[in-house]
C-alpha cells in the first residue's frame, strides 16, 4: 500500500512538473513572433517593397487580431475544453509563422494576422489554465509565464538580426526561427490531454446584460480602456521602430536590436513591483504618474540628443517606464472592479478596446515618418502620447469602482 501510495505520489509530481514545463513554454510563444518583427522591418521592406505605414501593419495586425479574438476566446474554451483551447491557439500560431514566410504581400500580412489570432487564444486563456491547474499557487505561476513571456520577448527583439545578418538565415527564416517553441509546447500539450482527463475546468457563464451595459456607461471604465490601449500603442510602436529611430542616430542594425532587448530586460523589475507597490494604496494617482514619467524623459532623450550615452539613459528609462505601465493596466483591472465576475468584464472591455488603440499606434508613427521624412516629429508624437497615458492612468487611479 505504501509502495503504491508513493508511486501515485511520484506521479503527480512528474505530471505537475511536466505542467509547469507546459505552461513555460507557451509563454515562450507569447510575444517573439511580435518583438522579433521591429529589428527586421527594414529588410522586409527593402525585399517586399513596403512603405513605413504598410509595414506598420505587421506589428498593428496581431493588435487587431487581439481585439477582435479576446471577447469571443471564452465562448470557444466554453464548448472545448482550455487545453484543447490552447492547442487550437498554437496550431493558429504555427500555421501564421509558416505562411508570413512566404515572398507576397497578401501571405505576409494575412500570416501576420493568424499569428495574432494565435497569440490572443494564448494571451486570453493560458490564466484560466493556470487557476485550473495550480489553483493554490496562481500568483507565484503568473510571475513565472509572465517573466518568461518578458525574457523571450526580448531575446526575440536582440537575435533578429544576428540570425538574418550573422547566420545568412534572412528575414523570412530569421522568422520562422519562433516556431521551435511553438511546436515544442505544442508536443507537451498534446501529451498533457492524453494523460490528463480533468482538463475541463468549471465553467463560469457570465450573464447579467444589464451589469455589462452599465460597465460600458462607466466613465472610469473608459479611462480604464484608454490608459490600456495608450500605454500598449507606445510599447508596440517602440517594438517596431525603435530600431529605425537608433539607426537614424548612427546605430547599427545589430547594436539597434539589442538596445531593444535591453529596453524590454531592463523592465522586469516594473513588471514584478509596479503590482505591489500600487496594491499598498488606496489610490493609484502618483504611481501612475511616477511611472509614466520615465518614458516622458526617455523619449525625451531621444528627441534631443544623438550621444550614445544619452540614448543609452533614454531606452533605459522608456524600457522601465513601458513595463511598468503595462503592469499598471492590468492591476487596475482587479483594483477598480467589486468582484470577480465584474473584472472579468472589465478585462474583456480594456482589452478589446486598447488592442484597437495600440494598432493603430504603430501605423499612425510610420505615416507620420513617411510624412515629414525624420523622426523628429514622430518621437514628439509618442512625447504626447505619454502625457495622454499618465492623464488617463492619473484618473483611472482614483480610489473608486467602475
């Protein structure tokens, strides 16, 4: 009896750890194939012939796809079960990296798309995995899929152009370099079906019309939506041109992709205490504006000088800054909602509304450049852009509910 009470033991532990292995490696999945884009934009426009608006596409499209997916995610996890959710995510994932690899216009964009797609089935239902599966340890397991998310995002931004450049891959293969993770959490999740029965969790139907149509009256809900989809317009318009903007300084492409990859590094300190330190206080008004003042004076930075140095300080500033608010939008989430039914609304409505502003972030900068031909008045646009985020994160920090 003892013998056999030990193996089961053994057994759900190699299972746990085959979950926490699983759940690593989606997150791996969760920005690379965004981040890996900004460093490599020049080429593809150069080989495809892309104008700067156009190739603001291919950072805005996935944007649009995680508008578009995030309400309806839920629904389909509803009538499946959240692995098998998961798994149509990374298949969706998969066959994106694949097809934008191909020399067209039409199979790059709409490529670009399905990895969106992909990527919001992972972004919307990896936490209900994480309840499920670790109820007990929900919030040491988020900490860990995120810092992973964050690390691969970055290194992703940092190994673009030396796997184009250095290893003669080019751009395309340079590309499809992000599926490995992809099909290798993809093989642990199928293996995790298999041997797991109970992947169904306990759906929650949120019902209650009126409760939803009095969220969107919600003036505090709005600011909400905004302070989210400003702060996610700066982060994914920093992804695709901030490669451009160093270049025009005298960086090289190579030195370029990883001043990105140190952008996002130096930020996972603000992704793990911006949380903390705004659930210590009832209001959130001076975190939000601590926070957004760096990448006030980072962009700042850049607009002024061409020192090294200075743009050193500068994306050092914006990489905290960034991170920072991002964890910001997703505390007030859970901090202005009364339960957890009305901030799963919340989170539907920020999130689908904000992914529509950051899309066209990208895009809006690269017509600008277009227009006036230097990144002067690109660079003062994301300055303003800032101050419109610490407005909007200043009055969603009010210590009330939505």
């Amino acid at each position: 009896m003892e013998f056999i009470e030990q193996t089961t033991k053994a057994k759900e532990k190699s299972i746990q750890a085959v979950l926490v292995a699983a759940i690593i490696f989606v997150s791996f999945n969760l920005r690379p194939a965004i981040t890996s884009v900004g460093p490599l934009v020049n080429d593809i426009q150069n080989d495809l012939g892309l104008a700067h608006w156009s190739a603001g596409l291919l950072t805005s499209l996935p944007l649009i796809a995680f508008a578009v997916m995030s309400p309806i995610v839920p629904n389909i996890s509803g009538k499946l079960t959240n692995s098998w959710t998961l798994i149509m995510g990374l298949i969706f994932l998969l066959l994106g990296l694949f097809i934008r690899t191909v020399a067209n216009l039409f199979f790059l964009f709409f490529g670009t798309f399905l990895v969106g797609v992909g990527i919001a089935v992972l972004n919307v239902i990896l936490p209900g995995i994480v309840k499920d599966k670790f109820p007990q340890k929900f919030a040491l397991m988020t900490g860990v899929y995120t810092t992973s998310m964050s690390v691969f995002a970055a290194l992703a931004s940092g190994m673009s152009v030396p796997l184009a450049s250095g290893l003669n891959l080019g751009w395309k293969y340079a590309l499809l370099v992000w599926s490995v993770p992809a099909v290798i959490a993809l093989i642990i999740w199928l293996f995790i079906v298999k041997i797991d029965k109970k992947d169904r969790p306990k759906d929650i139907k949120i019902s209650g019309k009126q409760e939803t149509s009095n969220l969107w009256r919600s003036s505090l809900a709005w600011q909400i939506a905004l302070f989210m989809g400003l702060q996610s317009s700066l982060f994914y318009v920093t992804i695709t041109w901030l490669p451009d903007i160093l270049f025009s300084k005298g960086v090289s492409r190579e030195m370029a992709g990883w001043l990105l990859s140190l952008t996002q590094f130096i930020g996972l300190p603000a992704n793990f205490f911006v949380p903390i330190l705004a659930e210590r206080y009832s209001s959130q008004q001076k975190v939000a504006l601590g926070i957004c003042s760096f990448s006030l004076i980072g962009y700042f930075l850049l607009l002024i000088s061409p020192a090294f140095w200075v743009i050193i300080i500068g994306i050092a500033l914006i990489g905290f800054g960034l991170s920072g608010t991002f964890s910001l939008a997703l505390s007030f989430l859970g901090l202005r909602a009364r339960n957890a039914r009305q901030a799963s609304q919340l989170s539907g409505m920020a999130q689908s509304l904000g992914y529509i502003f950051a899309a066209v972030g990208p895009m809006l900068i690269g017509y600008i450049y277009d227009f006036s031909e230097k990144w002067t008045v690109p660079i003062i646009t994301l300055i303003i852009i800032v101050l419109l985020t610490a407005f909007f994160g200043y009055r969603a920090g009010q210590d009330r509910y939505v």
